[in-house]
C-alpha cells in the first residue's frame, strides 16, 4: 500500500486553483528560474536513411484492424467467439416499440407464413416438372448407356450432330486454353488392327467421376480398378410425391463386391427453407456386399507387441477404416436433437460432421445436376471449361504479391518464350 504524504500548501495564493489558460501567468516565476539546460524535453534525431519499414513494424496507429487481428492468432479467435455470441440476439428495438406497432408487426410476421406455404408448394410444383421432363431425358439416357457398353453404334446424324457441336465450341473458344482431357482424333490407318477389336468406351464413367475435381479426390489407387467396372450413373426421383432423388450406380461382375447396383438416396425436408429452397434432410447408402479381403473402405494395419513378462512377440492384426470413393454410400448422419442437447460432440465434434454432411450433399447434386445429364463433357474435360474448380486457389488476399520483372531484364529470352507458347498453340 502506499503511504499518505502531506501536501504542502502553494507559495503563490493566486494559484489556488488548477492552472488553466485563463489563470496562467503569462511570467511565471518557476519557468523563469528554470537551468536552461535542465528538464527539457528532448527528441531523438532520426537519420534520414534509417529504413521507414523497420520503424513502423511496431507502429499500429492507423494500421488495419483486420491485419491486427491477422496477426494476432489469440486475438482473432477471441473476437470471433465474441461476435458469434451476438449473433441472433435481439438488440431490443422491436421489444421497445409500442403495443400497437408490435401488433402489426405480428400480423407482417402471419403473411410470411403463407408466402412459405406458397413457397413449398412452388418448389413441389417445380419438382413435379422435373419429373415429366425427366421421362423426356430417359430415352437419351438409355441410348447413352448403349453406345457406351458397346450394345449399339452412333448412327451418322448424331455423330455428325456431335461434330457440329464441337465446332461451335471451337468458335466460342478458339483463343481460350483448353483446360480439360484432350480427345485426339485418330486418323484410318493410324490405330492398328485393334481397333475394331475396343467395344463401346471404355473406363468412361471412371475418366468421367476422375474429371469431375471434388469426386476426384475421393477416388484412391484402389478404387480404380473397381469403378473400372461402373458401367452406368442413372437418376430416379421419390415415388408417392416425396421430395428427393435417388443415384444409381450400376456394375459389371468384378473381383470386389457381388452388388450389381448400389444406390444411394436422398430425401429432402418437406418444408421448404428460408431462402426458398429445399433443406436437406438425410442420405441412405446401400450396403455393400465385400467379398473375401476386398473392402476397399478398410485397410488392415500389422502391429508387433511384447509380452513385459515373457519378452515374447506377437503381431496384432487390425482392421481400421480408410479413404475411398465407397465411402461415398455410407453417409454421415447428422446427430439427435438429443445428442445435442447432452454435449455429446464438442464444437470441434460438430463443424466437422456439418462439413462432411455438406459436402455428401453437395457430392448428391452434383451427380443429379451435372454428371448425370452431361457425362460425355466430363469424360472429355469440356465440362471443366464452365466450373470454377481450384480458380481461386492463389487469391490477391492470400499474401501474395505481384513479383515486378526487371526492366532492363533479357528482352530476348521473352521473345522466345512467346515464340514458343505461339508455336505450342498451332499444334493444338
């Protein structure tokens, strides 16, 4: 604790008060009497050539708050947590208003009730038109898998339809970079005398899943030789007016499972959600029927252990789950209402569960929505040229920066390298 000290009483009456500039002498006595080489504030000289960057690295006046917090890892997490708790929270205005008001603001809140009515039925409306357009689909579809498997050859006007389309994109884009698989056309005479002998086309829905990014990712080595035996994707919608939809993955006998269809379903909520859409409500996997040693969604890791007593070893053999596209049919479940309200799953639990329960149905609609209808323009990586896959990757906010060439770099080694890329571009 301190200690009190008394305060003497001023010398000068006249300053009883607090000095302000009102009450300030303009010849005090005190400065006058002052050394004048005592008690003065002094400034470090600064040196012209000291760099500016390394005095202001501790320097946040005026700095942004957002590379504030970038930096300061415990900070941002702090902030984070303290804006998530306010969210949702009443600021309290709507309680402050007057009855009357509030009233009317019930009676707002009843006709957005009926718009999410009008809205459902909109949404089964709309469903339903997929549905009969869908019956307009199945007939391509079927032909599709015929050629495909090799069942059936094209007929002139759809190749030469086919051809024509090819064309087309080749006006649209002849000066943009073909970012997808390149189809070589092979010349007669070029391929040999196996050609006749290659039915249908082959490894198309594996080529097709392996050029479509995010199911890329989930295809490991081992898989491969198993989708190598996918010989159709088909779709079906819900009977007795359900909403959702159903995948159909259909093989030909192979060394891994005995299904020759796994399917996987989803429903959706029969109440639309708030933006108007459908909710996602739940996904349903077929169970796969392994054969001997062949599961590809499990590995088998060996372990040594030893007795502390005996010193003697044995080898433990243990199954655990792996990466694999299969995986894709058991899907994640999303937890009771139940287990939330117990704390069964931490935060962490829970975001990466959402994570996964987001990208199974992303995974759902994008079979229904793309692969599915445009097969052929992902085996051949057209399909890649109208997605932002990876696009963003490397962002301007990312920390990069732009690296400035040197001016009075080798204007020659430029010069090649253009005439290179020009040349790379006739060959294509």
């Amino acid at each position: 604790m301190s200690e009190s000290q008394n305060i003497k009483p001023r010398a000068d009456a006249s300053l009883g008060v607090a000095p302000t500039p009102q009450n300030t002498p303009l010849n005090t006595q005190v400065l006058a009497g002052r050394p004048a080489n005592v008690g003065r504030p002094q400034v470090e000289d600064v040196p012209e050539d000291e760099d500016e960057d390394d005095a202001g690295d501790d320097d946040v006046t005026g700095a942004n708050p957002a590379s504030l917090l970038a930096k300061n890892p415990a900070l941002l997490a702090m902030a984070q947590a303290r804006l998530g708790s306010l969210v949702g929270r009443s600021s309290g205005y709507v309680e402050s208003l007057p009855a009357p008001v509030k009233r009317r603001i019930d009676g707002l809140k009843g006709l957005q009730a009926e718009h999410a009515k009008i809205e459902t039925e909109f949404q089964l409306a709309i469903l339903e038109v997929e549905k009969q357009f869908f019956s307009k689909y199945a007939p391509l579809y079927e032909r599709r898998q015929a050629i495909i498997a090799g069942k059936a050859e094209p007929t002139e006007d759809e190749v030469t339809a086919g051809q024509q389309a090819d064309s087309d994109d080749e006006d649209e884009d002849e000066d943009d970079e073909d970012e997808g698989a390149r189809v070589t056309e092979i010349k007669e005479g070029e391929a040999g005398e196996t050609e006749t002998d290659v039915a249908g086309v082959p490894d198309f829905w594996l080529t097709a899943l392996q050029n479509h990014p995010p199911i890329a990712e989930s295809i490991t080595d081992a898989d491969e030789d198993a989708l190598k035996h996918l010989v159709d994707v088909r779709l079906s919608y819900l009977e007795s007016g359900k909403p959702g939809f159903k995948l159909h993955f259909v093989f030909s006998p192979n060394d891994y499972f005995t299904n020759d269809e796994l399917t996987k379903t989803y429903y959706y909520q029969e109440q639309v959600g708030y933006g108007g859409d459908f909710v996602y409500d739940k996904a349903e996997g077929s169970d796969i029927k392994w054969k001997e040693d062949k599961d590809l969604t499990k590995k088998v890791e060996m372990k040594k252990q030893r007795n502390k007593s005996t010193g003697r070893t044995r080898v433990v053999r243990k199954v655990v789950a792996t990466d694999s596209f299969f995986n894709f049919f058991s899907p994640p479940v999303a937890p009771t209402p139940e287990e939330l309200e117990s704390g069964e799953l931490d935060e962490d639990e829970l975001e990466a569960l959402d994570e996964r329960l987001e990208r199974d149905y992303q995974q759902g609609e994008d079979f229904k929505e793309k692969i599915i209808p445009r097969a052929v323009d992902y085996f051949t990586g057209k399909a890649l040229r109208y997605e932002d896959y990876g696009d963003d990757e490397f962002d301007d906010d990312d920390g990069f920066e732009d690296d400035e060439e040197d001016e009075s770099g080798d204007e020659n080694s430029h010069a090649e390298a253009a005439a290179a890329t020009g040349q790379d571009c006739k060959q294509q």
